[in-house]
C-alpha cells in the first residue's frame, strides 16, 4: 500500500473517533506517516492535556488504527506525556 492511501485509510478509521473526541473537546491530527509505515499522530486541544489521554491514545485512537489499518506496523504520539504510552 502506498503512503498515500495508507494515509487516507488512517484518516477514515480515525473518522470513526474523532467525535468522541470532538465531544470532549480534543481531535487527532495525522502529522506523518514513515516509510516503515509508523503513524505519527499529534493530540489536539483537551487530549493534548487531559490525564486520560494515554488511555484514550492506546485504546482509542490506536486501537482504532491498527484495527482498520493492518498495514500500519506502528503508532506514536507526539505530544504524550506518559511514559507508558510509548
């Protein structure tokens, strides 16, 4: 699969969340995608600082991904700040 469509594909499996996270007052941004095929994400607004934000980036948004997105081999965010996410 080629970045391009991997990165569509992130896009759409994130659609599925994104109001969750909208209702809260958060979002994802999509900021690359490697050549290894690693998803590199940037939490926005509320998720960005939330406290709950390793627990909604692991069993949310990541969850989300690699469910939808086989292809994809890994998921990081940027902007997290809990050791355990990483």
């Amino acid at each position: 699969m080629e970045l391009d469509q991997l990165y569509d594909a992130v896009e759409l499996a994130l659609g599925g969340i994104r109001p969750y996270l909208e209702a809260d007052g958060g979002n994802v941004k999509v900021l690359e995608i490697t050549p290894e095929h690693v998803v590199r994400l940037e939490l926005l607004g509320a998720c960005g600082s939330c406290p709950m934000s390793a627990m909604t980036f692991r069993a949310g948004i990541e969850e989300a991904i690699r469910r939808e997105v086989p292809q994809v081999k890994g998921v990081e965010a940027v902007n997290l700040t809990s050791a355990s996410a990483n």
